[in-house]
C-alpha cells in the first residue's frame, strides 16, 4: 500500500514538472521578438521580448531621434558602436545570437566604416538572446 502512494506521489510530480515546464517553455517562444533602431549622431532606440516583431519595430524607433533605421532580432543581441571622437560619423550594429558576437561585430563594422576609437553605444537582448 505504501509502494502505490509512493508512486502516485511520483507520477503526479512528473505530470505537475511536465506541465510548468511545457508552459514556461511556451511563454518564452511567445515573447521572443526584438527590435533595435540606430540613426545618426549616436541616436538609437530598443524593444525587446515583444509578442510580434511589428510592435517591436515600432516601439524602437518610437525611442530613436530622428531618421531611424529599425532592425530585428529574434532570440538574438544587437549591439550599436560609434566612433567616440565622432559620434555623428562611423558607426557599426549588428545582430547575432549572443551578446558577445553583437558586441564584437557592431564594434568591427564601426571600423570597417573609418571609425578610429569605437565604443558600444548600446545593446538589447530579447528572450533567451
């Protein structure tokens, strides 16, 4: 008798796991889409962990001053570098699955453009980016 209780309690613990772990896995994939703006002069915006893409886009560039250009990332990092003795001049983003490989190719695309002392502006990650 002890034995069934034992593995009722058992069963019912993996029913319970299985379930929060199905639900938590269904509420990241439905907040999952970002969305990064940069424009000239260092100006940028960032939405990240929206429902759809269509709404990030527009909450980002919503923050960026002046004309924007939006782009995605969906469980990804986007990082935006200028150049530091210039900020209205070079500058580099870019979106990669991790916040390290944003990092390292917005800070090379800014000097690939003629930037000379290139920082990191600004980064987003969205979910699970």
């Amino acid at each position: 008798m002890v034995s069934t209780v034992a593995a009722q309690r058992r069963a019912l613990f993996i029913i319970a796991l299985t379930l929060i772990l199905g639900v938590s896995s269904y509420i990241t994939r439905a907040w999952a889409a970002g969305a990064f703006a940069v424009g000239k002069c260092g100006a940028y915006g960032q939405a990240y962990d929206y429902p759809a893409e269509a709404p990030a886009r527009a909450a980002a560039l919503k923050q960026c001053k002046g004309n924007c250009t939006a782009v995605t990332m969906k469980r990804a990092c986007a990082a935006f570098a200028v150049d530091m003795t210039n900020p209205c001049g070079p500058h580099g983003y870019a979106v990669k699955p991790s916040i390290s490989g944003s990092l390292n190719a917005a800070t090379k695309k800014c000097y690939e453009f003629g930037g000379k002392e290139c920082v990191i502006r600004a980064w987003a990650c969205d979910a699970k980016g």
